[in-house]
C-alpha cells in the first residue's frame, strides 16, 4: 500500500486559527498516519482580485480545504476526497471542521448568567 499524500490547501497565515489547524493536523499525522502533508494555497491574489487554483499535481489522495464562498462549486467539483476547514464552510453539504458555535454561545451564555446576567443580546455580523 503506497503513502497518502494530502495537501493542506489553505494558507494558515490568513487567520490565527488556521495556523493551529495546520499544526493540529500536522501533530495527527505525525502521530497515526503515514500520510504525506504537502502545505499549498488555495487561491492566487493578483491586481483583478482573488482567483480559485485547483489542485494540478498528481497523485494527490485528499486535501484539507478553505473556501471562500464565491468558489464554493470548483471546490465541489474537484472529485479529491476533502475536509473543508472554518466557519464559511459550515452548512455546505461537505465534510468540514469549524467551530461548535451553539456550545461556544450557550457556554457563554451561561458563564454570564453565573455571573448575573439577567439580560442577553446577540449581535450578528
């Protein structure tokens, strides 16, 4: 059975979080896998905006993905085994890891209801 090679197909240097999903995963392989992790980025920037690279280097057995949601379809469409990775990928019908955000506010809800609280208010972006 040859190796796993899966990329890491997101730039962890975007937000503080990626990076330690690079080095999660980083730590996971090394510890249980013989897989190959090969770091590569996921969209070109240039002068007109941001534009989708999909992955051209064979063979390449799966991929640890962000997205953004205007290339939401060539990432559905790239047939690679993929687990997208952060809170825009929440609710696209694909495997992905992001935050628990119902823990993340009921646990905030109730650590300020410990401490008093009679009255919450939820702000969204």
């Amino acid at each position: 059975m040859s190796r796993k090679h899966v990329v890491i197909h997101f730039n962890p240097a975007w937000r503080p979080y990626l990076r330690r999903v690079a080095q999660g995963l980083a730590r996971y392989v090394h510890q249980h896998t013989d897989w190959r992790l090969t770091p590569m980025v996921l969209f070109d920037h240039n002068l007109y905006g941001e534009r989708y690279r999909p992955l051209r280097r064979p063979p390449i057995d799966g991929m640890v993905t962000g997205i953004s949601h205007e290339f939401v379809e060539q990432v559905r469409a790239n047939p690679l085994p993929k687990v997208l990775v952060g809170p825009e990928a929440m609710g696209l019908g694909m495997p992905w890891v992001g935050p628990d955000y119902r823990l993340v506010g009921r646990v905030g809800a109730e650590d300020l209801i410990a401490r008093g609280a009679r009255s919450l208010v939820l702000f969204r972006h």
